[in-house]
C-alpha cells in the first residue's frame, strides 16, 4: 500500500511537470506570435512611411527652384521651411526662413560632402538630423546641372500634427484586419520614430510599455531613422487564440503539494495502524497472560477442594481466600478493560457524592490486603476523619485499587506503600506513595497513556495490561479531577489524584 502511494505521488510529479513544460511551450509560441506581428507591423508602418517621405521628397525635387513648386504638406515646419541650392561652387541659395549662424554652420558643413557622398553611393537624396535646431532635419538631393552636379535640399518637420507618420499610422493597416476588425490603431499598438542616438522625432498620444514590440528602419536614405511598434498587451487574445496561456504552475505545484500532504497522511496513517495492531497484540496478550494466572490459581485450587486433598481446615481456609482474592484480582482487570473500552456515550453515570475518605480508604485497603500480603507489602494510612471529596464511590475505589496494584506489582518485596490526602483551596488531594524505582522524568506523562509502559518494563517477566492508570485519570476526569506523578519522599514514586472537597460529608 505504501508503495502504491509513493508511486502515486511519483506520477502525479510526473504528470505535473509535463503540464508546465507543455504550458510553457505554448506561452513561449504564443509570445513569439505576438513579437512576429509587432515585428510585421513595424516593417509595415517603416515601409509605408519610406513609400510617402521618398516620394513626397522625389516630388520636391521633380522641378526647381522651390519657388515655382511649393513642398508637400507634412515635409515642413509649422514655422515654415527653408529651401536652399548649391551648384558647383556657387555659393549657397537659402530662401525661406531665416536661418541662425548654428543652422548655417551645420548645413555649410553637411553640404561640402554632400555632392561625393551622394554620387558614391547612387542615392537621389538623404535625411540629415539636424542637432540641436528648429527643424527635425533637412532632406538633401543631388541633380546634374548644366555647369556640373550641384544639391538642392528643404527642411523638414516629421513631428506634429502633419507629420506624415502620424497619416500613415492612422491609415495604415499594420495588423490583420481579420482579427483586429475596425479597432482604431491607437487602441491596438504605440508608435516612437527615432533618429541617430535614439532622439525623437515623433510619438503617438498614446504610450503602450509591452513585451511585445518590434522595430524598423525606414530605409538607407533615412540614414538610422527607426520606427518602434509597442503592442498593447490586451491585444493579445485576438492576436492570439486563448490570449497568453497563464502558467499552470502554481495550480500545478498546490495540487502537487495537496496529493503529497495526502500520501504523507496516509503513510502517517498506515504506520499509526501497524502500531495499534502492535499495541492491540501486545494488550491481548498481556490481557491473557493476566487472566491466565488468576484463572489456574482459582481451578487449582477449587479442584484440590474438589477431590479433599486438603485435609486440614487451614489448608481449606487459605485456599478459599486465594480463591476469593484471584476473583478480586479478576474483577479488578475486567472492570478495567470495560472502562477503557466504553465510549463516553457508553460510559455509566457517576453518582457523585460527599465521600469521607477515610472510610473509602479502610475499605479499599480490607479488599487488598490479601493481595499485599502476598507480597509482604505493608499498607498504611495518613488521613483525617475530615476529609471528604466529592466523587463516585465505585469509581473511587477503582482508582485507588488500580494504583495500589501498580504499586505493589512494580514495588520490591516488602515495601511499605502509603496512602495521605492534602486539602486546599477547596480541593483535596489523595496521594499514593511506594519504594519501587520511581517514574522517569520524560515519561511521567505518557504513564497515563492507554497501552503505555514504561521502557524499562516493557521487556521483563511482569505482565500488565497498559491500561490501570488510562482508566485512572479517565475516571478522575469525568469526577472533575487531575491526575499527575511526582518523586516520593522514600525514592519511590507518588501518583496524585486532585479531586474537588465536599465539606462536611458523613461517613
């Protein structure tokens, strides 16, 4: 059963672990899904920009000077634009805006290369961020003049609310429209526009922060003009079937844990089975060994009767009482095993009521001597006629009977087992002593234990049941009383039985 249960335990691991990893697997191609659209849509959105920035720039540069042709709407500032022409060595042509000694400096110096660059590399125009001016950059294109190859350029603003990014990204359909259906693009994925050293150029209104973005360059003209796409996280379920898989770990690793907190109970329980069928195998046979030998002394003897071997009166007299002595003994033991066995449903009713001790005491006593005398153990008693406890008669008896056989059956040979009584604050306490070994100090408290036996005991030749003083405290419990075991004054031990006074109880 026990291996049955670990094998459980192992599978249910096992199955576990093959329920992450699959989750995982799925998260992690849902994710690249989502990265390959963000991906996809920033290509779009680069390319389709390049398509408008080129061709509205080609345009520009379709015929000259820029006086006979305005600039297209979205290549130039709010404030206005600058056009400028350069031929050969002529100086440089500005009309426009005004430009500052900065801004003069700059495209001086831009334009000395410019013709070489352009020429080189076959380019009709390039981009030129300009640092640290009121213009985004200016766009420069190269033509052939009849005196020689000359440049002409225009400034140009990409930012704004005519920037051609921002026309694009509204009508540009970035994503399938089939899963996106008619969501405007700023619910679906932001937009950043970049130029050298990551300076902006222009951003969407709307601002998303995912997991799930892609970038492109809108094309070598542009120089390292980038376009950045940020998917809105909540996109995802239509971008995906099922949206983001949420790991099953923790559902995994709680269930986990649940069935190994159940396997380890179960285990707990099987091993706490084998233990009480080993307690109930050793209670039967202490229980048998204990009857069996009451039980011949009672047949032995009765047959010796039987059949007139004894002879003399006193040989029949002493027989008769070890007769009556081992039914004692006998009742004594199968009083015990019904009290233990009972249920607190099935448990009688006490009848309590005001006791004085020392008539229970003289009683018990009377009953047990023929016991102790057996064993040549002395009795004595140390209590006044006022004390009284409130309590059952027949219960009291039981105890004190349970815990003077204990005394006498664990004690040495001809010890003296004394009986006193304390009284104060409205309880009385009936202390049993003896000159036996004493009780270890880490099991005075399992002492009480129904099947318990001291370690010392559990291996010798006297036999005994474990149950004497479970029935003990069991019965002082129900009374109102406490139980417990201390050191003796003469080395023994002192079992204490605390029960509650009746004042002025009559024998």
């Amino acid at each position: 059963m026990a291996g049955l249960l670990v094998l459980s335990l192992v599978l249910a691991a096992v199955l576990a672990w093959q329920a992450i990893q699959t989750a995982r697997r799925h998260r992690v191609t849902a994710q690249r899904a989502l990265e390959d659209y963000a991906q996809f849509g920033a290509f779009i959105l680069a390319s389709q920009s390049y398509r408008q920035l080129g061709g509205a720039v080609a345009e520009a540069f379709t015929s000259w000077p820029p006086s006979s042709k305005s600039i297209r709407s979205g290549t130039t500032c709010a404030d206005g634009s600058v056009s400028f022409e350069q031929v050969g060595g002529a100086p440089l042509k500005v009309t426009g805006t005004r430009l500052t000694s900065a801004e003069s400096t700059f495209l001086a110096d831009t334009l000395r290369n410019a013709m070489s660059l352009l020429e080189e590399v076959g380019w009709r125009f390039r981009y030129i961020r300009a640092p640290a001016t009121r213009f985004d950059g200016f766009f420069i294109g190269s033509f052939r003049a009849p005196s020689g190859y000359g440049v002409r350029g225009f400034s140009a603003c990409l930012g704004g609310e005519n920037s051609p990014f921002r026309r694009v990204i509204e009508k540009e359909r970035a994503l399938p429209p089939a899963l996106t259906a008619d969501l405007p693009a700023d619910s679906l994925y932001s937009v950043s526009v970049s130029g050298a050293q990551g300076r902006p150029l222009y951003a969407t209104a709307i601002k998303y922060v995912s997991p799930y973005h892609g970038s492109a360059k809108l094309g070598p003209e542009f120089g390292d003009v980038t376009l950045d796409l940020q998917l809105r996280p909540e996109i995802a379920k239509r971008l995906v079937i099922g949206g983001i898989p949420s790991s099953p770990t923790p559902l995994a690793l709680g269930l986990l844990g649940l069935s190994t907190l159940l396997v380890v109970t179960a285990l707990l329980q099987i091993r706490r089975e084998y233990e009480l069928l080993a307690i109930r195998s050793d209670f039967v046979s202490n229980v048998s060994h204990e009857l069996r030998t009451p039980l011949s002394q009672i047949l032995l003897f009765a047959d010796l009767l039987k059949l007139g071997r004894l002879r003399s009166g006193d040989e029949r007299r002493r027989s008769i009482d070890i007769i009556q002595q081992e039914t004692r003994r006998l009742i004594r033991l199968v009083e015990n095993v019904l009290q233990f066995s009972r249920s607190n449903a099935q448990r009688p009713r006490l009848e309590l009521e005001a006791l004085p001790l020392q008539g229970v005491i003289e009683e018990t006593f009377d009953a047990f001597r023929p016991l102790a005398a057996t064993r040549e153990v002395t009795l004595i008693m140390d209590v006044t006629a006022q004390s009284s406890v409130r309590a059952d008669r027949s219960a009291l008896r039981q105890i004190l009977l349970n815990l003077l056989d204990n005394a006498v059956k664990y004690g040495p040979r001809g010890q003296t087992i004394s009986v006193d009584t304390q009284g104060e604050n409205g309880r009385t306490r009936i202390r049993v002593s003896d000159q036996g070994p004493g009780i270890p100090l880490d099991e005075r408290e399992r002492v009480w234990e129904g099947y318990y036996r001291l370690q010392r005991e559990a291996r010798s030749a006297i036999a005994g049941s474990g149950i004497g003083l479970a029935v003990v405290r069991s019965l002082a419990g129900d009374m109102g009383g406490s139980t417990w075991v201390e050191d003796a004054d003469t080395g023994g031990a002192r079992f204490v039985i605390e029960l509650p006074s009746a004042a002025g109880a009559v024998a």
